[in-house]
C-alpha cells in the first residue's frame, strides 16, 4: 500500500489494484460542518422536547430554587445530546456503509484501509475515539492529528484502521442486470446455471464487486479481470471458454447476478 498526492494504491492478495482518492482536511471539515450542523439542530429540537413534555418554560430553565427537578432535566438533556452527537454517526455510517449525511452530500465514504467496506466494529470503534478527538473544543485534537498523518486520518481512524476516501458509484445487481440483458449474447439464467456458485466465497464475491465498481479507473483492466475470472472458473470447476463470446467484464457480471440470483 502507497500513497501519492492524495491517491492511494491498495494491492490485494489476489493481485487486485485499487485506486482511493482520499479525502482532504478542507473537505472532511466541511462534511463535519454539515454533520455538526444537522446535529446541533437535532439536539435543539429534542431539547425543546423535552422541555415541553415536562412542563418547564423556556424563561424557567435556570430558576433552580423555584424548580429543583431542573437539575434532573439537564442532566436528561446531557445524555440526551450525547445519545444523539455519538448515535448520529453510528447510525448513519451503518445504514449508508461508511456514510454521514455530511460525506454523502460531499461523496466521501469510511472505508478500511486494505479497501473494504467498514463494518460494525470500525464504526464502534472510530466513534467512541471521537469524543478524544473532539478534546479540548471543536475538533482540536482531531484537527491536528488530521494535519500530521499524511492520510488525513484522526485518531479514530487509527484506533479502527478505517480511512475517510472520495466516494465512487457502487455497482447494484439492477445494473448488473439490466447491463447483462441488453447484451443480445447474455442470457442470465442459463448462464448462471452452468456454473458450481455455490463455491464461490465471500471474498471471492467482494472482488468481482470490486473490480467492477473500479473498472474505469483501473491500469490495465483487463488483464486484471481476466486473471479474476480464470481464478473463479477454476475454482467452480469451469472451462475458461465458458461464455467466451463476451467480454471479461461481462461473464464477471454474469457470475456476480448469478450469485445474487441464488438468494433470491
């Protein structure tokens, strides 16, 4: 793995080159900006909420000797604005794999830093290590470490070995589809069916996601999906001339739609 002028190269262990551009301090500040922003405006709200409910006017909020249970409903208030300033990002970042509102309006995602998508534990983890980052106001460790590491990586980020990159375009299986009933030589399902899918990994699934997500992008792309699609045709037992009238980009996909096709 190497980084140069922002872009990171990741090699895989299946020989799989992938490119992340990674995000810049400027632009994760102003990702932070609109999280913090809708934060704020969540914690108000509620806030206000909660006042309501338990009756106490906006002009009574400091008038402890006339209302003592104030001091319980500030202490509500502070786990309340903690529950939404850790659970904002914990949710989001699971719902929208490594997003924010702030990063998706701004395309930028959490991965990891071998280039796979994050998962329960990283988000735990970098968002727990969020509070040291936030010490002493604003962000000011945060800010400083992000400066430092030449990754632009916060603590956080260390502790969860995740990395904040430029979003690309997933692929979907409705693209995937769609792109392999257009082509007149595709025929999904008996194509798929000629294959042992079953003995395919995980793994083996992410890579093909993989390279097509990056397909553009990639040096000799090629070259690089054929040694993919000889490795997974061997391992289902699968002569190398299986649908060999398209294209290498296009028999991945008819395995990727295959598999998916298998949960259904």
């Amino acid at each position: 793995m190497s980084l140069s002028e922002e872009l990171l190269n990741i090699d895989t262990p299946e020989n799989v080159a992938f490119n992340y551009e990674v995000a810049g301090v400027a632009t994760r500040g102003l990702a932070a900006v609109v999280d913090s922003a809708i934060i704020v405006g969540l914690q108000i709200l509620v806030g206000m909420l909660i006042l309501g409910i338990v009756g106490i006017a906006l002009e009574d909020v400091m008038d402890f000797e006339t209302n003592p249970a104030m001091m319980w409903t500030f202490a509500l208030l502070g786990l309340v604005s903690f529950a939404l300033l850790w659970g904002y990002y914990v949710f989001f970042e699971l719902l929208w794999n490594g997003q924010s509102p702030g990063k998706r309006w701004l395309k930028l995602r959490v991965v990891l830093t071998n280039g796979m998508p994050i998962t329960l534990t990283e988000v735990l983890i970098r968002n727990l290590v969020r509070l040291v980052d936030f010490l002493p106001v604003a962000y000011g460790v945060g800010i400083i470490v992000l400066f430092v590491h030449p990754q632009t990586r916060r603590l956080g980020d260390l502790a969860a070995g995740t990395l904040v990159v430029r979003d690309r375009a997933a692929v979907t299986l409705g693209s995937v589809v769609a792109t392999a009933q257009n082509s007149p030589h595709s025929q999904l399902s008996p194509a798929a069916e000629m294959l042992a899918l079953e003995r395919l990994t995980a793994q083996d699934i992410r890579m093909i996601t993989a390279y097509l997500e990056r397909y553009d992008t990639m040096q000799q792309s090629y070259d690089t999906g054929m040694n993919i699609l000889r490795a997974l045709l061997t391992r289902m037992g699968a002569e190398e001339t299986w649908m060999d009238h398209l294209s290498v980009r296009a028999r991945l996909r008819l395995i990727l739609e295959g598999v998916q096709g298998m949960d259904r």
